[in-house]
C-alpha cells in the first residue's frame, strides 16, 4: 500500500514555492541599477531610494500581514500579495523618471510583504505536530533559497535578451503565479490526520493586543528585534549594490551574477545547516556566529585583493550565512510566545529587518554618490555585525514568564 504524504509537506512545498518566487525575483533588482539609471538619467541615490521605500514598506506592512494572515488565513493575505507585487513590477517597466519608479518600489514592498515570510511561516508553525515544527519551518525558508538561486540566472538572460523593460513584465507574470499557490495554504487540522477528523489547531486564547504587550516587555524579543535590524541592512546593501561594486572594480557584469548566484546556491545549504544548527546548539549562539562570520566576510571585500576567484569564495561563505537566520528568529520568537501570533509577531522583528533594509540599500547610493566608493558601506557592515552580536548574546533562550491562572494550584 502506498504510504500517504503527511498533509504538512505539501503546505511546506506550497509556502516554499511562493518565497522563491517572493524572494527570488525581490534578489535580481541589483542587477536593473546599471541600466535603469543610464536609460533614464537617474542618479544611483534615487535608484537606491526606490529600493529602500520597497524595504521599508515591506516591513511596515509586515506586522499588520502577519495579523491579518494570523486571524484570517493566508490564502486571501498572498492573493493580495502577488497582485501588488506583480501591479508594482508593471509600473517600473513603464516609468519614464523618477517619480513612477518610486511608486513601483512602494507597492512592490507591500506585495513583497503580503506574499513572503511573515504570511505563510505562521501557517507553517501552526500546522506542524511540535516533532517537526524546526524542520518544517527550516525547509519552508529553505525554498526562498532556492529561488534565490533560480532567479538571477533567469533574470540575467532576460535582461541580455530583451533589456530591462521587458524584464520587468516577465518577472510581473511570474510574481501573478503566487496568486493561485497561496489557495493551498489553508488551515485545517494541525498535523493532518494523524491528529484526526474532528481535531482542531489548539490555541492559545491569548488576544492580539496581550500578545503585544507581552512582547515588548520582553527583554529577549525587544533584544532580537533590534539584532535582526543588522540582517537587513547587510543583505539590502548587498543585493543592491554588489553587482555595481564589481563593475565599478573593472570586473565583467556577468560576475556580478554569478557572485549573487553563488548566494543563492550556498543559501539552499546554510539555510538548512543553520536551522539544524538551532536544534543542536543555541539559537542566539548560532545567530551570533552567523553575524560575526559576516562582518568577517566584509572585511575581506575591503583588504583582500579583489580577483574573480575570492569573489566567488566570498560570496560562497555569505551564502552559507545569508538566510538561515529567519528560521533561527523564528524559532526563537516561537519559543518565548508559543505559535499562536507568530505571524504578528515575526512581523514586528520583520519590521525592524526592513528598516534596516531601508539603512543599507540607500546608505549605499548616497555613500558612492558622495565619495565615489563602497568602501564607507562595507565598513558600515562590519561595524553592523558587531552590534548584532551584542544583541544576541544576552537573550535568553525560553519562554516568556506568564502568571499562572486564576485558580491554579500553586506547585
């Protein structure tokens, strides 16, 4: 008799499948900084404005997906995702100027967030039997990875074949392929029917603005907020300007995608590796290493000599440390609070990620238009990681602490 697929995996293949997309085609603006600002007389800053305003709207929009997603389902929350996303794509490829590329940027942030993490881990955590939340939650990021990879080759063919405008409306087609998908995230049972029929998803009965207040008066999750700032602002200032870096140190454009490519492989890696690492050790202690090996990283960019094969290496390790701290602060915003506003909450770490996305990818325009170098962006990295590793030491890794019930025998 054929053995049935456990109802969760294929909610993980679906939730996987939307932030590769999510993800994946959010990776490749880097490589439009060129020939978006020759063709339409933009500065690097304004261009880098436009990517920032989609950081940040991104993670503005993140708490407020992650409560609706969270009390509605997620199925309505992505549809309305991938329609932003993919309205917001449509506008780039017809602006003509600044102005409209602004726009663009806005309502690609907000259909970035209605589409990625935070609308569909909480479907995730809240599915999965407790044995194989981690790795639920693990293999679900792991597919924006993956997307990740898949996406700048893609976009870079594309882009040599038919130019950047054209570009744009394939990856706006892509992004409406979320619509459908997000209908497979549904909740029902936890655990399938290995729970049974009848069984229903036990929550907590906790209300949304408890749940709030709890949060931010614990010092771990206030803690972590703060340290998943600094994932933000490396990753946005990568994306966004390393293709130009490369270019600007008389390298190929090609190398600029595979660098970014190479993330995207090594991503699929570290972001398992990273998760599992969570099961085994701490979690704040893998969060600190991950930062430190990235500052690490940087430092090479500025003093070792820039060639394509320690490029390659570079952009290997980071890979490896790039992703694999979502399900890391996940898990840890899932082991203070229980699953039940996971979505609301990651949302609120989500957000403080995409001001610092905000941080990097325009801090990086304004620094070069001003000294005609990266160097100033990379040192801000460096000091970046150290900050982050402040910040996760002191966390403590368990539950908040809860009055017990009225009535509860004392222990």
């Amino acid at each position: 008799m054929q053995k049935r697929i456990h109802p969760i995996w294929w909610i993980v293949l679906a939730a996987g499948t939307i932030l590769a997309i999510n993800m994946g085609i959010r990776q490749t603006f880097g490589l439009f900084l060129k020939p978006v600002t020759q063709d339409l007389q933009l500065s690097r800053e304004v261009f880098s404005l436009a990517i920032a305003l989609l950081n940040l709207c991104w993670g503005a929009g993140s708490p407020f997906v992650g409560a609706l997603s969270d009390k509605f389902g997620a199925k309505w929350v992505v549809l309305c995702g991938a329609v932003l996303y993919a309205g917001g794509l449509m506008i780039m490829a017809n602006a003509g100027g600044e102005s409209a590329f602004l726009v663009g940027g806005v309502l690609i942030g907000l259909g970035v967030a209605g589409s990625g993490f935070t609308a569909v881990l909480g479907v995730v955590g809240r599915m999965a039997p407790p044995e194989k939340q981690a790795i639920a939650l693990s293999l679900t990021s792991r597919g924006s990875a993956i997307g990740q990879f898949a996406a700048l080759p893609y976009t870079h063919v594309l882009l040599s074949e038919t130019g950047w405008i054209i570009t744009l409306f394939v990856l706006a087609a892509t992004a409406a392929v979320m619509a459908p998908l997000g209908f497979a995230l549904s909740e029902g049972t936890r655990g399938g029917s290995a729970a049974g029929p009848s069984a229903v998803l036990p929550l907590s009965d906790q209300r949304m603005g408890a749940a709030l207040k709890e949060a931010f008066r614990h010092p771990s999750f206030v803690l972590l907020t703060l340290g998943f700032y600094v994932c933000g602002f490396q990753l946005a200032a990568v994306v966004t300007h390393l293709p130009a870096f490369l270019v600007d140190q008389r390298f190929d454009p090609s190398l600029g995608v595979i660098a970014l490519t190479v993330v995207g492989l090594t991503n699929i890696a570290g972001t398992y590796l990273c998760g599992r690492a969570g099961e085994t050790f701490s979690k704040k202690g893998t969060l600190t290493t991950i930062y430190l090996g990235r500052g690490l990283v940087f430092l090479g960019l500025l003093y070792l000599p820039l060639t394509e094969p320690t490029v390659i290496m570079a952009t290997a390790i980071l890979g490896f440390l790039w992703l694999g701290t979502v399900p890391l602060t996940s898990g840890l915003v899932v082991t203070f609070f229980g699953p039940r506003w996971l979505s609301m909450l990651y949302g609120i770490v989500f957000f403080s990620h995409q001001v610092g996305g905000f941080m990097g990818a325009w801090l990086g325009g304004w620094l070069y238009d001003r000294y005609q170098s990266y160097d100033m962006l990379w040192w801000a990295t460096i000091a970046v990681s150290l900050m982050a590793a402040l910040c996760h030491l002191p966390i403590r890794e368990m539950p908040a602490p809860r009055p017990a019930p009225a009535g509860a025998p004392a222990e």
